[in-house]
C-alpha cells in the first residue's frame, strides 16, 4: 500500500509540473498574440487551455485512470498541434511535422478507440463480450473514421472559409481525361512542368515560378489518411494481442485506460 501512495504521488507531482509548464506556455503565448493584435490565434489558446482540460474531465466523468504514457502524450498532441503547428508556423517550416502528428492521431484515436470497447466488453453490467480480433477491428475503424472526419473538416474550412488547412503540392506533371481533344477518356500525360501561368479576365498574365503546378490538397489528404492507417493498424495489434493476452502486455498498458474500483478515486483527486 505505501509504494501505491508513493507512486500516486509520484503521477502527481509528474502530471502538474507538465500541465503547469503547458499551460504557463500557452499563457505566455496568449498574451505576447494579444499585444501584437492576433486575435485568431487568441482563441487557438483559449482553445488549447480548454483542451488541456479534457483528459481530467473523462477521468471524473468516466471513473477511469488514463496511463500517464497516454495523458501525456494527449497534451503534448495538442500542444503540437495547436501552439507549434498553427501559431508557432510548424506545418510550413519543419519538414512532415503535419505528417507526423497525422501518424500520432491515428495512433491514439485507435488508442481510445480500443479503450471504449474494452471498457464495455469488462462491464460487468454488458452481456456482449467481443472477441480480441473484432476489438481491434473496431480501433481500427473508429481511428480512420476521425482521420476522414477531419480531412472532411480540412476541406470545409479551405473550401467555404478560404483557409489553407489542406497544403498545397507542387507537381511537376498531370494525367487527366479532360487533356483528351476527342473526349474518348483516354489519359492524357503532361511532363516536365516547369511553371505556373495565371491568366486574368483583362488578359494580363502572371508567372509563379513554381517549377510546377500546384495540387490543391489531394496529396496532402492522401497522404495524411495513408499515416492515420498505418497508426491506426500498429495499435490495433498490440491493442490485439494485449487482449489476447489478458493484459499482460506492459506497452500496450500504458495507452489503455483502466476502470477504477468503488472505493478507488481519480489520481487527481488523490491526496
């Protein structure tokens, strides 16, 4: 019982010291985004305040403990995400920074996905028992069911609201049907673009140079549900075999969230 409080304690003293440091950061943020008049991003900070809140909530709400693997790897998604990617310009000066969050939210989407039904399939209460295989199918699913949810909202905000949360391509060649001059569908293939030429209605005309033309978002989506899968697939085995081992598996421990016993309290309510 002692190494138990001790460990609690230990969570404690770990999870506050990162949420205050977070949060701190994101105030430190907030503030210098207010002197300096961005008022959207004000609310990006508002935002991630409120986030940040989120997996103490469930912890209330649900009677569950979340690993401390999984909660902070929560918080440090969101941090990423909203602080470096959108206000800090992350997405456009680091290199597959948007691809690697895309592969860590297929990952702990399949993660949560897993936990909701492992937390039914050990309700006691629940008469349906799912077998380790359609648990992880599940995962599986509901992961790619929130990466196309969001590249559904990726789209919509670049289509209705002029962003440009689906980045641009460059390409430097095309195959397409609407090329063919005898509208037979056959595919016509252009190669060694080098530039683009915009033309305007008064006839006056403007080099990008590019060295190539720009694909508005495809790859991107592509590309980002393609990482969703292959985070989605990984948790779903070790989520599979975890099961199938009957929680034997410490890895795959770290990312599921545990049922706490009536006379058991949240960690962060513990003294």
């Amino acid at each position: 019982m002692p190494r138990r409080r001790q460990s609690v304690r230990t969570h404690g003293k770990r999870m506050t010291a990162l949420y205050i440091f977070l949060r701190l950061s994101v105030i430190g943020v907030l503030i210098a985004q207010f002197v300096n008049g961005n008022y959207e991003n004000v609310f990006l900070c508002v935002l991630t305040l409120v986030l940040f809140t989120l997996p103490t909530l469930l912890e209330r709400q649900l009677r569950i403990d979340l690993p401390d693997t999984l909660e902070v790897i929560i918080l440090l998604f969101i941090y990423a995400a909203e602080i470096l990617g959108e206000i800090r310009a992350y997405y456009t000066h680091i290199a597959h920074w948007d691809t690697m969050l895309h592969t860590a939210n297929g990952f702990l989407c399949a993660a949560i996905g897993f936990s909701l039904v492992d937390l039914l399939n050990r309700n006691e209460r629940i008469s349906v028992k799912l077998s380790p295989f359609y648990m992880a199918v599940v995962a599986f699913c509901f992961s790619m069911t929130v990466g196309v949810l969001w590249e559904f909202f990726e789209w919509s905000m670049d289509m209705f609201l002029g962003y440009d949360m689906q980045k641009d391509h460059i390409q430097t060649y095309l195959a397409s049907v609407s090329l063919d001059p005898t509208n037979s569908n056959h595919v016509v293939t252009v190669k060694n673009i080098a530039d683009t030429i915009l033309v305007f209605k008064d006839g006056t005309q403007q080099s990008l140079g590019l060295g190539g033309y720009l694909d508005p978002g495809l790859y991107d989506t592509m590309k980002d549900l393609f990482v969703n899968f292959i985070g989605a697939v990984v948790f779903s085995i070790i989520g599979f075999f975890f099961v199938k081992s009957r929680g034997k598996g410490r890895f795959a421990k770290r990312f599921i969230p545990r049922v706490l016993m009536d006379n058991e309290v949240p960690p962060d309510q513990t003294e």
